[in-house]
C-alpha cells in the first residue's frame, strides 16, 4: 500500500507556469533570462519575472521577449520599464538622487550604531568613580546611621 501511495505522490506534476519564447540566438536567449532574473514583478513585488506566475509578470515577459527581438538593447529595455513603473521595477535600483539613502542608508547606520557601542563601551570602562555632592554624601550618611 505504502508503494502505491508513493507512486502516487511521485507521478503528480508540478504545476508552474512556463513560457515558451522563440529565440533566434543563443545570446538573445541569455539577455531574456538575465533580464527576467533582474526585473522584479510589480504585482508579486518580492518576485523577479522568472519566478513569478501571475499576470502581471508574464505580460512582461512577454513584452522583454517583443523588445529583445525587435533588436532593443537592454539599456532600452531597463529605461521603458523604469519609465513605465520607476525603480520599482529593478532589484537593484539605480544611483540618483532620490535612491541614495537607499543604497547608503544602511552604511550610516551602521556607522551611528558603531558610535554609540563605542561610547557605551567607553563610559562602562571609565575608572573614575561618580563621586557624590557635600549633601548627596551628607544624606547617605545619614541613611546609613538610621540602620
């Protein structure tokens, strides 16, 4: 019974959603790939086009493999998308004014964090005691004969 069971198992298909593009070249076929690798679904959104099944994604696949094979480069190629859906659209946006923090932010925080550890850690190894006031020291010791 297990065995029967196991066959059953085994002889599911993987339903995934596969496209099947004509390519002239072999090269032509790589940049479909690499650009489909690179672009992110903007319905999925944490999906690049490969990965993705819905709609959205196979659209675009659809329109990478249109503009590969009407001979557009893949600078064109990466401005339409980012002129149709901004940088969004890319897994690594590119470098401007508005994406800076997001490439550098990390970094300064990382910077920040440092400063602070190292002032912590600064403070905590001072060997100076905190000396207490003329009426810190007079409250103390009177507490202290109260016991």
């Amino acid at each position: 019974m297990g065995i029967v069971m196991g066959l059953f198992f085994v002889g599911v298909p993987a339903y995934a959603q596969v496209d099947t593009f004509k390519f002239d070249t072999d090269e032509q076929q790589q940049r479909f790939r690499q650009l489909s690798n690179e672009l992110r679904c903007p319905m999925c959104q944490n999906t690049n086009l490969t990965g993705s099944t819905g709609g959205v994604a196979e659209d675009l696949r659809r329109e990478v493999h249109r503009m590969i094979m009407e001979g557009m480069t893949d600078q064109e190629i990466e401005q339409f998308m980012f002129d149709r859906y901004g940088d969004f659209i890319f897994y690594r946006p590119r470098l401007r004014a508005e994406t800076v923090l997001l490439w550098f932010g990390p970094l300064v925080f990382l910077f920040i964090g440092g400063f602070v550890i190292l002032n912590i850690i600064k403070k905590s190894k001072s060997d100076e005691p905190d000396l207490l006031d003329d009426e810190q020291q007079s409250r103390l010791n009177e507490l202290l004969e109260r016991k």
